[in-house]
C-alpha cells in the first residue's frame, strides 16, 4: 500500500559527502559530552548552599539538557542535507527526516500535487580537492542547494549535492511530476533545444 501511494521508484540522489561518517557521528558525541557536562554540574551542585542549588540547577538543566537536545536536532538537520539520500518517486519525493519539518507538514513523503516548483541555488564551500591538496587553485567549489516550494506557500530543503548530480536530479523532476525548475543557469539550459553539430 505504501509502495502504490508513493509510486514507483524512479532515482535515489545518493550522498557524496566525503566526512558523511563523520557528520552522522558528530551531533551524537556533541549530545553526549552535553549531558556529561550536565551530570557534572549536578553533581559538583550538591556542594552548595540550597539556597543557590534550585537556581544553578534548573540553569544548568535549561542551557546544557534543553540546549543539548536542540543543537543536537539543529546539527543533524543541517548534516542531512548532505549525508542522507532522496528518493524520488514518480508521486511524489521523500528527504531526510526533520522535526523542524515535521512542526511544518513538510517532513516525509511529499506529493507531486503538493509542489509548485523547484529551485536551485549556489552553495559555495571549501573544495574537496582543496581539502586534501590546499595549493590547488579555485578552493571555492559550488554545491547545489535543491529547495522544494509547495502550492500552499511553504518550502523545504531536499539535498546539498554536486552541480552535475543535481541538473540530472531536477531534470528527472520537471520530467515526470511536470513542476517547473527555477534558479540558476544550467536549469534554464533544459528548455533550450541541443545544438546540432
């Protein structure tokens, strides 16, 4: 049942993070040595006076535990652009999970009746070439940021991926659902016709 609501599958935008170990690894240890720090506090808090316990300790627990939670949240929903995969369907596309999207209605499956349009921004980051080979020129590489926009006014991320991977992706979007592709240059190169040679 859930296979025929989405319909059938037609690519997988798979991730090409290099560091996709190390993004999916890093809000954990920051969640982890948050809550280290709190069971500290707590701890050391009982050498004090009770009249400055209540108070240090329903600090610490807002700033570390509350905090804790929310940067965790924050770092994987911003990790996930890159590190996890995008399935698009020919109903509809489903990204990364999110809360942040889901307070939204915007998390999960989303239906290609849904979609006004796409677009595609340039995300300029550090090269992964410069990465590992910093006297390479052009350390500047641009990622293409792939925003879906829904008929009711909201929008949403769907991946942070390579110029070439993401043109192939929009082009199998505007393709099957039949949403129009807004944003840079190349989109606009799909409504041009090949030049004969």
């Amino acid at each position: 049942m859930e296979q025929d609501y989405k319909g059938s599958l037609i690519e997988v935008i798979e991730p090409e993070d290099p560091r996709i170990r190390l993004k999916r690894l890093y809000p954990w240890v920051i969640l982890i040595a948050d809550f280290a720090l709190l069971v500290f506090f707590l701890t050391f808090e009982s050498f004090l006076p009770e009249s400055y316990y209540v108070i240090i300790v329903a600090i610490a627990v807002l700033l570390l535990g509350v905090g804790g939670v929310f940067y965790f949240l924050l770092f994987r929903h911003v990790f996930f652009r890159t590190t996890e995969p995008v399935m698009i369907y020919s109903n509809g596309v489903e990204a990364f999970p999110s809360p942040f999207y889901r307070l939204r209605g915007l998390d999960g499956f989303i239906r290609k009746d849904r979609i006004d349009r796409i677009e595609v921004k340039v995300f300029r980051t550090i090269s992964r070439e410069f990465r590992t080979r910093p006297d390479q020129s052009g350390a500047m590489a641009t990622d293409r940021l792939v925003i879906l926009h829904t008929r009711d006014g909201k929008s949403r991320i769907l991946w942070r991926r390579s110029q070439e991977t993401t043109l192939r992706a929009v082009k199998v979007m505007k393709k099957v659902w039949g949403v129009p592709v807004v944003g840079i240059d190349e989109t606009r190169s799909m409504e041009q016709p090949e030049r004969r040679r």
